[in-house]
C-alpha cells in the first residue's frame, strides 16, 4: 500500500504511516512525499492534527552546530508544472540565541523572486497558532545574524517580487515520521488552502 492509499485508509494509524516512511531507504521516502496531490496533503496535514508535536531538533538535530546547513526536499501545491513545484527548505541554527531556526527557500524562482528568508520558531503560547501545527516558519521574521556558508544575502520579504509570495506570510509544520513534516501556508491569519511535504535529507536514512 501506497503512502496516498494509507492517507485514505482509516484504519491506518499515525504511527503506522509514521513506521511506514521511516522504514524507507531515503531515495523511496523521498519519492513517495513526491507523489501527493493537493488534496491529498491537505488530508494527511489534517491527519496529523493527533501527531506527537513537532520541536526545532526535527529540522535541525541538536547535535549539530550554528550555522550547518540542513537541507529539507519540498513539494508544493501550488498550480504549477509538476517540476517547479519542487524546492528545498534549508535551515540552520543561529550563532547567538536558542529556541529558532533561521532559513531560506531555494525552488527554482530565487533569482527572479528571491530567497524568501524566514525564522522558524515554536508555536507555543500562541494558542491560535498551536492549534495550526508546533513549529512556524515564520516570514514576518528574517535572520538577524549569520547565516550558513554559501546562502545567498539575507534581504526582507518586502524587497522586489518576493513580497508577493512571501511577505505577511507563514507556514505551520506538523509531523508525519521521523523524516516528514507537512506544512499549511496562512497569509496573515488567513488559510491559503496550499500544503507543501518536507523531507529532511539524511544521509544515514
């Protein structure tokens, strides 16, 4: 069974799809977030609703230092050519301060939009923010600090075209396994029905 066919199935658990991704070589896992429709996301990120919360150490281990870089493999549902709706979320920790992450997107728009910075934070002691997923990427934040070697120059979402897709924007994770997270994309407080997979690239599987 597939991982749409187990979206579907009722009687497959959380922990159950959960054990089913983890327990794919990375190249499959990949794959398999790869084939979701929008409506298909928009079901499983309404499954994972009952999922364990997310923290930072899912995009970023704590074993790893400032300025790493963590690439996450995207896939959105916006109304695109299937090719250019994959990017990539890539995170690191910051020098200085705890409890955020900073970030950019790189999809095949940085030049002509931007990079599309962002923190991502806990959601917690937000109730209204709590109840959409534990962990925001946050576009009303950008990094204030060093990034990781090789990513482009920092500049707000407000510059250029980038305000258009990222600006007054954030995104809500949830959890799927170990690797997974599906994220909904709000404009303000306002739900913009588009999901997008997460697949954390790691090399030990």
């Amino acid at each position: 069974m597939s991982l749409r066919e187990k979206i579907w199935d009722d009687t497959t658990t959380l922990d159950a799809l959960a054990a089913y991704l983890d327990g794919l070589e990375p190249e499959a896992r990949l794959a398999e977030t790869r084939t979701l429709s929008r409506r298909d996301q928009r079901r499983l990120y309404q499954r994972a609703a009952g999922a364990r919360p997310l923290t930072l150490d899912d995009f970023v281990s704590a074993s790893i230092g400032p300025r790493i870089e963590v690439i996450h493999h995207g896939r959105n549902t916006l109304p695109l050519p299937a090719p250019l709706r994959l990017f990539q979320k890539r995170f690191c920790k910051p020098e200085t301060g705890s409890g955020r992450l900073f970030g950019y997107n790189q999809s095949p728009f940085l030049r002509p939009i931007g990079p599309g910075f962002f923190v991502t934070i806990p959601t917690a002691g937000k109730s209204a923010w709590e109840a959409r997923g534990a962990v925001v990427v946050d576009y009303y934040q950008i990094p204030d600090g060093p990034v990781a070697a090789g990513w482009p120059e920092v500049i707000p979402n407000t510059q250029g075209l980038q305000r258009f897709v990222y600006h007054h924007t954030r995104d809500y994770m949830r959890r799927v396994s170990a690797h997974v997270t599906v994220g909904a994309a709000y404009k303000g407080e306002k739900s913009l029905d588009h999901y997008f997979m997460l697949c954390r690239e790691d090399t030990s599987g």
